[in-house]
C-alpha cells in the first residue's frame, strides 16, 4: 500500500514539474521570438541562449526521471556532488550567498527584471535556488538533501525575495513612489523636524497620522538633513526588522538550538508580512510577548505600556494586548495542557485589565487629581459605506479578504489542527476556548473593518489576527511542537507539503512583483518593449524613472512657480509636501490644509460640512497655485480598482477644485499637476449652497 502511494506521488511530482518546464519554455520562447532572422524568428544571441535553456531543462528533467525511478543510476554521481560538498568546507557558504543575492540582484537591480516578469520562470529559479542551498547545508556523507535543510534553504530563498521587496522602495528619487509615499514622509516630519516649515513656531501643524507613527517614522528627523532615501530606508526597517524580534520574543530559544530559533524569526516575518502589519502594533506585541510567562509586577506594567501605545497609534487596536495577554496567560507552557488553576484565571484577568487601564483610566485620574474634567476620548467612526463585496475576488484585490487570508493562513490552521488532534500539542478545553475565542474576535473586527471604503485591497486590516496565529504558533511551540518538529521528516507526505507551503506562500506574491526602480535610457525601454512583446495601449508604461536632468529641472519649474505665487498668496501643496520637507523647493509659507490624504478620507465619509470652508477658500480665490496630483472628471462606476474611492474623490476633490481653478502644468512623468484660479470663472454655485 505504501509502495502504490509512493509511486503515485513520484507520478503527480513529475507530471507538475514538466508541466512547470513547458510553461518555462513557453516564456522563452516569447521572449526570443522575433529578434531576428534564424529559423525565421531567432536572432543568434536570443536563439543560443533558448536552446541552451532547453538543453538545460531537458537534463534536469532526466535526472528528476532517474532520481525518482532509477535511483541507483545516479549513486556514483550523488556521491561525487556530496564528495565535492564536503571538501569545498568554508566555500559552500559562499556559494550560499551568491545562491541568495543572485536572482535578487537580477530581478531588482538589472532591466531584465522587466524582461523576465512570468512567474513561472521566477518560480523555477526560487526552486532551484532553494534545491542547491538544501545540497550545501545537508551534512554527512550519506544524504545529497536533508529535510530540514531543504526548509531551510526555503526559507532563506523567501526571506530573501520578501526582503527585496520591503526595500525595492529605497531611494533618493523626490517625487512619489506610490499614492501616499511623499505625504507620509511629510506627516512623519511633524513631530521632530516641525522646524523644517515656515510656519508659526508656537502652533502644532494638523495631521491625520497618530502621534504613535509619527513618533516611531519621525526618529530620522532628529538627525540634521537626514535625505529621503534615509527615511525610505527606516521605513523599510520597520516593516521588517521588528517582524524579526516579535517572532524571537515569541518562541522560546532553547539551548544549543539557537540556529532553530533564528530561522524561527525568520519565518514570524514572512507571515506578518502578509498584512503588512503596522509596526506600533508589532512593537506592542513585542511588549506582551516579553510578558508572557514573567512575574506579574514584570508583566504588569509591560502589558499596560502595550495597550496604552497600542491605543496610541491606533484606536482600533485598544484592545488588542489585553486579549492577547490573557489568551496567553492561559497558554503558558508551565501547563503543559493541564485545565488553568484559580491562580492562572487571577494572572490572565490582571493583564487583561492592565491593557486597558492605562490608556483608559489615565484620563480619569487625571481629571480627579488636576479638578479639571478630561474624560477618555471618544472614537466616533466616519459614516463610510462597507464594501462587502471585496471580500470576494474583484479589480482591488483578485483574490479577495477572505480568499487571501485563505492564502495566507490556512496551512498554519491544517498544521496546527494536526499537532492538536495526534496530541502533539495537548491543551485544555478552557485553553482552546480562550485560543478559539480570541481568533474569532480578532477575525470578525478584521474582516468588517477590510470593508470599510479605502481599504480592502491586502490584509493589513486583520493585523490583530495575524499576531493572535503568531502567538498561538509560538503557544504550540512551547507545549510540543518544537519536539514533533523535530521528527517531521517521518511525518506524512501531505503534512510536509503543507509546511512546505508555509514557507512559499508568504513570500509569492513578493517574488512575483519584484522589479527594478532604474532610470532607463530610451534604447533601453526599447528593447525591454521588443523582448515583451509590449503594447502600449493594452498596458501600462514601461516601469522607469525619469533621469536626473529630468528630476532637477521639473523640481526647478515647481520651486520657481512656487517661490513666484507665494509673493501673490498662499501655495497649498495637496500631494508632494516631501518636497518642501526635505528642501527639494524654497522654503515659503506652509498651508497644513488640506492634505491629500484628510481630503481622501472625508470624502469617502461625503462629510460635506469638512467640505464647505474648501469650497469658499477655492471660490474667495485664497491660493495663488495648487500643486496636487493630476485631476480628472472621468467618474469610473464602480469598474476597476478603488472605484469607490476614485469616484468620491472626483465627487468631492477633483470636480470641484477644478471648477475654480485651471491647470497650468502638467509633469506627467512626475504625475504632478500644477493649477491656479480660472481667468474665466465657471458657474460654480452649487458647491457654495
């Protein structure tokens, strides 16, 4: 019975990777058609390079046929690769490195990452990464792959991609990377580097952002004339680095297995890069896992100081540390799956209540002592529509809330169920439900919340979720899992995949996307077009920055427009306020309202009284030039990405601004837009009723 599976599995593995093969060579074959005249379709250079490419496949697919079923064939051949491992020593870890570094560099750093963009060449090329690091890291003379070097090597490869692309936005370039990039920076400014801005020195500048983040993003603006690839870079960091420490914090190192526990935080990172999750949020987990399992008077205040920074940066995530303490409280591995005793309730209710109480009471204290009435302040949630198709697949998200949270947190589920139903990890039923309980309340807020207008289009909205699997990975860990770990090279075949999967999962779709940010020259994009095959109306521009020249003399048009208006009147930057943070444009008068992202955020919430002092500043002509992104009367109906969005921010922004004021310049490249009052007013009357 055994052998007929065994051979069924061999059959399935090797129908996938020739299917795998020929889908490679499909790509090839697009790549180097039509670039020149052998056989009609190649030219020399393209054509060696696809035979080369099929001789290649060709070979590897006739050692997996023999690996598979004629073994014995290729002992003398296995033997010599594990001879040559075991004598190159100190030189595989270099082999390693470039293992790790090559296809990143290849991907992100030259344009044939913009050449080379189906996946299923990306995805044979992170296969055979990960195969050549397993060969390196399994020891002994015995064995050409270990299992646990084969995880290894997979999780090094994912790491590698995920990290690549948490950083592919790590640059000097001025203007704006993605919709919200520049303002974020400037928001980021307004705690530490307010000095930057002319303006009132005794007046706090207005921002949607919470001082939590602004706090935490803020931190290179202590530095003088800190450059914006630093602030890119720190940012970078924080979506990754303290990933790392949750996960360290979460799973207990144990002696001489500190390799082990590395790689563990490796893999806390893949997961929660997922969302991506707001650090503030990761950082007050960190505090709660430092918690776990100290005396209270340790645990205590850490929990305290997690909710109350936790509530800090975001009023959603009030609660958070609170159910996550006592979730955990109850899961300590000191119960080791016995039912939690009096005293186990008492310690997980005291960090409960701790997590709430210092944002909470705090307030209430202090308006006791002080005689002066400050009560806890009070969230009141904008009246934005629930979009609750977008759990589903749709144009803002192909796979959909609950079909990415699939994804991204299925296999973890199947292998946590495995390790509770052999009883590899034994819990209580008082344990499970407090597990249970605190999932499901993590998952409804998440799920509602994904819906809201604006959002819905990746999973950082079930940020509380993903730390409450984390955790739950991490109480598994310490009740069992790291001893069956241990032994899973004996466990069954659809367990392996499906730890397998936990580490490939997480890291696709930062595998697919990876792609150069490079100031190409126009031979440049021209041969990228050739080799795609592109066409220019069916699909976007080819991915490239402007040159230098480009960037200084459009940065010089702006500052030049904007140093002339604000001798005329007020310049309100609506997008791009990173220019005037990091002194790309002279520094003139700052007008904080009306930033592009507070515009955004009542207009999805059609607040129309945030509205009207717009609308009469836009008609009393208050600002001599307006530089915002491009804007555009073209409603979209609910057809694409962010229709909603789009089509309230045309209701509220675009119709309107454009109704009072022209434009006068338009970068495209740059997607700036530069606009100053009508000579010729238009019948704007309905937007001053």
């Amino acid at each position: 019975m055994q052998n007929s599976q065994d051979r069924i599995i061999k059959k399935v593995f090797f129908t996938f990777i020739a299917f795998l093969f020929s889908l490679i060579v499909f790509d090839l074959y697009h790549i180097a058609n039509g670039t020149g005249e052998i056989f009609g379709i190649f030219s020399l250079k393209w054509g060696s390079i696809f035979v080369l490419s099929l001789v290649f496949l060709f070979i590897f697919l006739s050692i997996l046929w023999l690996f598979l079923w004629r073994a014995e064939q290729l002992q003398g051949f296995i033997k010599g690769i594990i001879s040559v491992r075991q004598r190159v020593s100190f030189l595989r870890w270099i082999f390693a490195i470039i293992l790790l570094v090559f296809p990143i560099y290849f991907f992100q750093y030259t344009l044939w990452g913009l050449v080379f963009r189906p996946i299923y060449f990306r995805f044979f090329l992170w296969g055979f990464s990960s195969i050549m690091l397993a060969i390196l890291f399994t020891r002994g003379e015995e064995r050409l792959i270990g299992w646990f070097p084969l995880l290894q090597g997979i999780l090094l490869t994912s790491t590698s991609y995920t990290l690549a692309y948490v950083f592919s936005d790590v640059n000097n370039y001025p203007f704006n990377l993605y919709w919200s990039d520049g303002n974020r920076l400037w928001d980021y400014s307004l705690v530490f580097g307010s000095d930057l801005y002319n303006y009132p020195i005794n007046q706090e500048i207005p921002s949607l952002t919470s001082r939590g983040r602004q706090l935490l993003w803020g931190i290179p603006f202590l530095l003088p004339n800190a450059s914006i690839l630093l602030h890119r870079f720190w940012s970078a960091l924080l979506f990754s680095f303290p990933y790392m420490v949750l996960g360290w914090f979460s799973f207990k190192a144990e002696k001489n297995r500190r390799r082990e526990w590395l790689l563990l935080g490796l893999w806390a990172f893949l997961f929660l890069n997922q969302g991506p999750i707001y650090t503030p949020l990761v950082l007050s987990a960190i505090l709660v896992a430092i918690a776990w399992e100290r005396p209270l008077w340790i645990a205590i205040p850490l929990v305290a100081l997690a909710g109350y920074y936790a509530e800090s940066a975001r009023w959603t995530w009030a609660y958070a540390p609170a159910i996550w303490a006592g979730m955990m409280s109850l899961n300590g591995s000191k119960l080791k799956g016995a039912r939690p005793a009096l005293r186990d309730w008492g310690r997980a209710i005291a960090l409960a209540i701790s997590g709430v109480a210092l944002w909470y009471l705090l307030p209430i204290i202090q308006s006791i002592w002080t005689g002066v009435s400050i009560l806890p302040e009070e969230r009141i949630a904008y009246d934005q529509p629930l979009l609750w198709y977008r759990l589903l697949p749709n144009d803002t998200y192909p796979e959909g809330i609950v079909g990415g949270l699939l994804i991204a947190i299925l296999p973890l589920i199947i292998l946590l169920s495995y390790l509770l139903y052999k009883k590899h990890w034994q819990a209580s039923l008082w344990q499970k439900l407090s597990i249970l309980g605190s999932l499901s309340a993590f998952l409804v807020v998440g799920l509602i919340i994904s819906t809201k207008i604006g959002g819905g289009n990746n999973l950082h909205n079930l940020d509380m979720l993903l730390i409450a699997l984390l955790f739950v990975s991490a109480i598994a860990w310490r009740n069992g899992g790291s001893q069956w770990f241990r032994q899973s090279n004996k466990a069954p075949f659809w367990i392996k995949i499906t730890v397998i999967l936990l580490l490939i999962l997480p890291a696709y779709a930062s595998m697919r996307k990876i792609s150069p940010n490079l100031v190409l020259s126009s031979d440049e994009v021209l041969l990228v077009a050739f080799l795609t095959d592109y066409d220019g109306l069916a699909a976007p521009s080819i991915k490239s920055l402007p040159s230098d020249e480009e960037v200084q003399k459009t940065l010089n048009t702006i500052g030049s427009f904007a140093e002339i208006s604000d001798k005329k009147g007020e310049v309100l930057f609506i997008d791009l306020r990173q220019l005037l943070t990091f002194g790309y444009v002279p520094k003139i008068r700052l007008v904080p309202d009306y930033e592009k992202k507070r515009l955004m955020n009542e207009a999805m919430a059609s607040n129309a009284d945030y509205f009207i002092p717009y609308y009469q500043d836009l008609a009393d002509h208050r600002f001599s030039l307006i530089i915002t992104e491009p804007l555009k009367v073209v409603p979209k109906y609910e057809e694409g990405a962010f229709a909603e969005e789009g089509d309230a921010w045309m209701k509220w922004v675009s119709a309107p601004t454009l109704c009072f004021y022209q434009p006068i310049e338009f970068f495209k490249a740059f997607h700036v837009q530069l606009l100053a009052p009508r000579q010729e007013p238009l019948d704007c009357s309905m937007y001053l009723e």
